[in-house]
C-alpha cells in the first residue's frame, strides 16, 4: 500500500480509469454534462485530483443506484462539497 506522502497527487484520465473502474469515455462523459471539472496541462491533457476522483465515484455511485445524470447534477449543485 503506498503512503499518503508518496501517492501521485495529480493523475491522468487513465490512471484515474485504472484506479477506478471508471471507463474513460463515461469519465469525459461526465466532463461534457459539467458533474466534474478536471484541470488541463498546457499539453491539453486533463488532471484529476484527489477531489475530483472522489466526486467521480460519487457520481458513479448513484448512476449505479439508477439515478439519473440530471438528479445527480440537482445533488451535486445544492452540495456545498
């Protein structure tokens, strides 16, 4: 198990993928319809931070639970987190 203090604070969106079962093209998906906002290198390449995997997983969560992409925006928007 890695360290908190020697985990990769930034990832890429297949590390992200990788990490959590999180298909790439529902994460940009998710991009597209403004339920995560992932921060870009000058490269063009997307970053994901500890918030936005978490937010990710929380969205997946409930699309799982069979809410819809709508709902979880209405949740996400009155979410002071």
């Amino acid at each position: 198990m890695t360290s908190p203090s020697t985990r990769k604070s930034i990832l890429s969106i297949g590390e992200v993928a990788a990490l959590t079962g999180i298909k790439p093209g529902r994460i940009r998906h998710y991009e597209v319809k403004g339920l995560v906002t992932p921060s870009y290198k000058e490269s063009g390449y997307r970053c994901f931070g500890e918030t936005e995997v978490l937010r990710l997983l929380y969205i997946d969560l409930l699309r799982s639970s069979g809410m819809g992409l709508e709902a979880i925006s209405r949740s996400l928007s009155a979410d002071p987190g």
